[in-house]
C-alpha cells in the first residue's frame, strides 16, 4: 500500500488510500509503522488519533470509495499530516454543541494541532495539521540514517538481491554496521575503536538533548 521517498531536509511519506472505515483503520497502522520506522516515538499516539479523524473526515463529508491520499511529512521541529481528496468543498470550524456530530474532527484538529487548515488543489483539496516534535540532532541524524538506510536496502548481497523481511530497516542496520566495520578493518582501522568512538558520540548527544 505504502509507498514513500526521503528528501532531505525532511522526512517524507505518501500513502494512497480509500474512503472506508476498514481502509481507515490499515491507514492508521500503516502511518504508525512508518512513524515508528523514523524513529518517531514522542507524540506518536497523537498523530494518529489525528491521521484517524483526517481520514474520517473524507469517508464523511466527500463519500465512502472516495479516493484519497494522506502525506507524512516529518522535520526537525515539526509533523505535518496532509490528506488530499478530490472534493473541492472546503471544510470550515463552526460552532457544535456537546451533542452535535458534524463538525467535532475540525474541533478536534484545532485543539490538538498546533496549526491546521485547508488549501485547493488542482485535483480537488487538501486538509493538513502540524504538531510540534522535539527535534535537533536527533532529528539530523535520523533523517540521514533513514536515507542511508532506505538506499542500502536495494544492494546485492553475495549476488542476490535482498527480498523479503530481509529488507527492513533494522535488518539493514545491521548489516551496513558490519559492512562498516569490515570496511574500517580493511583500511587499517580498529573496529572496536571506531565502534566505541561512535558510541562515545551518541551517549554525549543523547545526555545533552
């Protein structure tokens, strides 16, 4: 279903969808699972009672088999959720009472987002939010080991190419340590110097954030 590209400065992912309850509940799992893969951990609940109620909006207001898309896009100081659809109606905030249905999304998106909005678009519009992240070198470092990452995934290895759960990311962090390290080696280098120089630099970056 998913599919998705890293650019720098930003992280980025696009997931298709369709307007259905069934469809929103995979969208939702398919959101935290990339999240989870960025290593986006704080706010993560969040996020997704928001992709949730992005999604629902579609299914309730442009029709149920809607086509749909929703945009992940992760910087250093923020998330921004993005679900584009070809309704040209935009939504608006109007005042609901405690018992009103129609209207509690767009509440809810004000409340917990700390910007949110509406914009057309050549195919239809686009309703987005941003929450704010934690961000620094952390966040540098995981967008380029991310990148790294989603490269090395495509490499042949011993002349076959990677198939399968071998392709995930922990999997492939692994490996391109090893390779480092063998590289390191063939340089001249000691592994085990180099290794506990790089954990020296996390533990240092990890205390100060």
């Amino acid at each position: 279903m998913p599919s998705s590209d890293v650019t720098e400065p930003r992280l980025r992912c696009v997931l298709p969808f369709e307007a259905a309850p069934s469809e929103v509940r995979l969208l939702r799992r398919a959101a935290t699972k990339q999240l989870s893969r960025w290593g986006f951990s704080a706010g993560l609940e969040e996020a997704e009672l928001l992709v949730t109620e992005l999604a629902t909006n579609v299914v309730k207001h442009v029709g149920e088999g809607a086509i749909a898309t929703l945009v992940l896009e992760w910087r250093c100081e923020r998330l921004r959720l993005e679900v584009h659809d070809r309704s040209a109606e935009l939504p608006f905030l109007q005042l609901a009472d405690c018992d009103a249905e129609c209207g509690r999304g767009l509440h809810l998106l004000a409340t917990m987002a700390t910007d949110w909005g509406a914009v057309l678009t050549a195919a239809g519009k686009a309703v987005w939010c941003e929450v704010p992240v934690n961000g620094g070198t952390d966040c540098r470092r995981i967008e380029r080991a991310v990148a790294a990452l989603d490269g090395y995934r495509g490499v042949w290895d011993d002349g076959r190419k990677r198939q399968g759960r071998a392709t995930d990311l922990h999997e492939s962090a692994v490996e391109l340590i090893a390779d480092l390290l063998h590289w390191t080696s063939a340089q001249g280098h000691d592994p085990d110097d180099v290794l506990e120089r790089a954990q020296m630099h996390y533990e240092a970056e990890a205390e100060a954030a």
